[in-house]
C-alpha cells in the first residue's frame, strides 16, 4: 500500500470517528431534551461597571495632566501663534514683510469702501483692518488667512441694522445723532458677534462647518453679490437712491431720479472700475504680471485722487477722515437693544465662519498643515472682541486678500502684523490724503 493510500484510510478512519461523536452527542442531547435535563452554560466572567469607569477616569486624567504639565502644550493652547514661532524660519522674514505691504496696499482702500457698504463712515473700515487684524495673528490658526472688513458681512450688518434705524433721510441726507446710534448699534454687533465665536470655540463647535451645503452657500454669495452690485450703483450715477430691501425695488428706486443723472461721476467710476479689472485679471492670466493684482486698488485709489484734486472735478469725496488711531469704544456698548440685534448676529456669525474657514483650510493644505475649526472660532471671536472695544464693525477672512496673501509668500502672522502696522501707519500720518478719495 502507498503512502497516498495510508493517508485516505487515515483520514476515512478520522472522519467515520467524528461522526460518531457528533451521533453519540446528538443522542445525549435528545436524551437530555426528554427527560428535561438543563446543563449550564460557561460564561465569561462579565466585567465590573466600577472597575472599567475607574480605569476610563485614571487613564483620562493622567492624559489631561500629562497636557495640563506641558507647559509648550498650555502656551499654544492659550497663544496658538506660539506653534508657528517655534518653527519658524528667518529666512521667511522678507518674503512675509512683502505679503503684508501687499495686503495692506489692498485693505486700505478696500476698508473704506465696505465701510460705506455697511452704512457706515470710512474710518470704522480702517479701524476694522487694524487691532483685530493684530488680534488675529495672535490667537488664529491660519497663517494666510488675511481677516479684516469684507463685502458680504458689510452687507449683512446694513441690511440687518437699517431695519432698526436707517439714518438716511428721504431726501438722501445723513441725520447725525440716528447715525451716531447706527455706529453704535454696529460696534455691539460686532461685540456680541465675537461673543458668540468665543463660546463656540470652547465648546468645541467648529464641526458646524459639514451642516451647510456647497450649494447653499454660493447661492447665498451669489445672491450677495447681485444684491451688492446693485447697492454700488448710485455712486457711479452721481445721485442717491432710496434704500429697498428688495431687487425690484431697488432697481426700480435707481431709474427714479434718472434725471439727476451726473456724467463725470458716472465717466469716473467706469474708467476706475475698467482699471481695476484689468490690473485683477493681467494678474490672474499672466504669472509674470501677478504684481499688478494687488496694486489694483491702490492704483484706483491715486489716480481716482489725483485727478479729483488736480483737475478739481466737482463729484462726491469722501471729504474728512478722523486722524489718529481708533478711540477706545467699550464704554459705549450697553447692549440694550440685544433683542433686536439676533438676526444680524447670526447670520454674521455663520456666513462669516463659513466664509473664513472655507479660504484657511484650502490655504492650509497647501502649505501642508491643518486648521483647527474651533481654534478658529476663537481666533475669529478674539478679533471682533477686541475690534469692538476700539470701534470696529464685524470683520472675517477675506477670499481676495488672503488668494494675495498667498501668492505673495506668507509665511505666519508676522504678515498680518505688517498689514496692521501698516493700516496704523497711515491712520497716524496719511489720513488728509485719502480724504480727496472718490467716495
């Protein structure tokens, strides 16, 4: 016999063994079920509830002391700049110097103009592109993120605090002391704005970013941005237009007082805004004219002071600009008209995170390093707090600005300290220039 034969007696052997087993157990078994005989079943010892809490609570704890005791984990918890400047390379430094001349050659004139957006006189804009732009640097994560006034959150605060009070008379002029509440009105705003990112960032709420929809926010941005466009249509025809709420009306309200029609004002603004689009998209098409993209407000802005001033055309400037740095503001937030302020705030507080973290987090991935959201919602409640506190309206991070910032080799916050430097600069020194600036 083979060794192949071996092996199927063998294994004919094992198998007529085992089903003799199963047929002897199988009868004990039917046996056991008549005579209703019950057999115990082994359990594994089942674990104490105690003893897997107390474990849990050790492991924990020792984890959160071991943080706690850590001291480097403490301080970028507090400062999370402090990350970024350990590792930092001085090789950067120009690099990060020239992106934040850049930003700021950008927001100045970009601050006033929201400003007038938002219903309010130019200087809360520079006020708004000055301490919560150094506040930023300091307890933000992102470090391209160029935050500051921007035109969505600018509309929304006009559209939100008009339905309060709208210091515009019917005949288009201002009425000082409703003007004066309106400001106010926009710095608590601004106050409360901050509060509410705070204590999301505390608790940990910055997953709210998966609950809104691509879809649903660029129909909002494009909404805006119709909307927006509309509003700016009155300065490049020379003549004031009744505030609507509404497309219809407000386009209707535009052709009102057609008659009123100014053609220099109209010539001027066309050309600025022909320059402007030009220089934007030179910059965007061909890499070796991507210098002309950021100088596309500032150049607007000369050539619109220029000629304002040296051919002395009669059209609308922006007239005065307080000079000095902002004045401190807490002293008037009383918070008395909180009730009336929740619409502004919350639509603020969630197009403004949406628009913020949607721009960190792709510049973070191409820098290669992540973007904490609730770290964010502080950095951002930590800028509009202490905006408030020195006249500024509600502030967010801006696409256009921080795509500059970018491309311009930003590096960490020390860009964003320039461009606050800066903005503080020309507060100080310079603001008799822009006061000749087409409003």
């Amino acid at each position: 016999m083979t060794s192949d034969d071996n092996t199927s007696a063998g294994s004919s052997n094992t198998a007529a063994e085992v089903r003799g087993m199963v047929k002897s157990t199988s009868a004990e078994l039917l046996e056991d079920i008549a005579l209703n005989v019950k057999h115990e079943v082994p359990r594994p010892e089942s674990a104490d509830s105690k003893q897997l809490w107390a474990n849990w609570k050790d492991k924990t704890t020792s984890s959160c002391m071991a943080k706690v005791t850590d001291s480097q984990y403490v301080l970028e918890s507090v400062l999370p700049c402090i990350k970024w400047m350990r590792s930092y390379d001085k090789s950067n430094l120009l690099t990060d110097i020239i992106a934040g001349l850049t930003v700021g050659i950008m927001i100045i004139p970009q601050s006033m103009s929201y400003a007038k957006l938002a219903g309010l006189p130019v200087e809360y804009g520079l006020y708004s592109a000055l301490l919560p732009v150094f506040t930023y640097a300091v307890w933000g994560s992102s470090r391209q993120l160029a935050v500051g006034p921007v035109a969505l959150v600018s509309l929304l605060l006009s559209t939100g605090l008009t339905k309060i009070i709208d210091p515009e008379n019917a005949d288009g002029t201002i009425d000082d002391d409703k003007q004066a509440i309106y400001n106010t009105l926009a710095i608590e705003t601004a106050f409360l704005v901050g509060i509410v990112y705070l204590i999301m960032g505390f608790l940990q709420l910055g997953f709210v970013t998966i609950l809104l929809s691509h879809a649903v926010i660029s129909g909002f941005t494009t909404g805006a941005a119709i909307i927006i466009g509309f509003s700016q249509l009155k300065y490049f025809f020379g003549y004031d237009v009744e505030r609507a709420d509404r497309l219809h009306e407000m386009i209707e309200n535009l052709f009102h007082d057609i008659e009123d029609f100014d053609w220099r004002t109209f010539v001027m603004g066309c050309a600025m805004l022909a320059i402007l689009m030009f220089m934007k998209n030179a910059g965007k098409t061909y890499p070796k004219l991507k210098w002309m993209r950021p100088l596309g407000p500032l150049t607007v802005t000369v050539l619109s002071i220029a000629v304002t001033w040296g051919a002395s055309i009669d059209i609308p400037i922006v007239d005065y600009i307080p000079e000095g740095l902002p004045p401190f503001t807490g002293a008037d937030i009383k918070l008395n008209d909180t009730g009336d302020l929740v619409t502004p705030i919350i639509s603020i507080t969630i197009v403004g995170f949406m628009e913020s973290i949607a721009i960190a987090k792709q510049l973070a991935s191409k820098h290669k390093y992540e973007i904490d959201s609730s770290q964010e919602l502080i950095g951002l409640g930590m800028s509009n707090f202490v905006g408030a506190l020195f006249g500024s309206y509600p502030i967010t991070g801006s696409f256009s600005r921080s795509a500059v910032n970018h491309e311009a080799g930003a590096k960490s916050g020390i860009s964003a300290i320039v461009t606050a430097t800066l903005v503080g600069m020309i507060l100080l020194l310079l603001t008799p220039i822009f006061e000749e600036m087409v409003s």
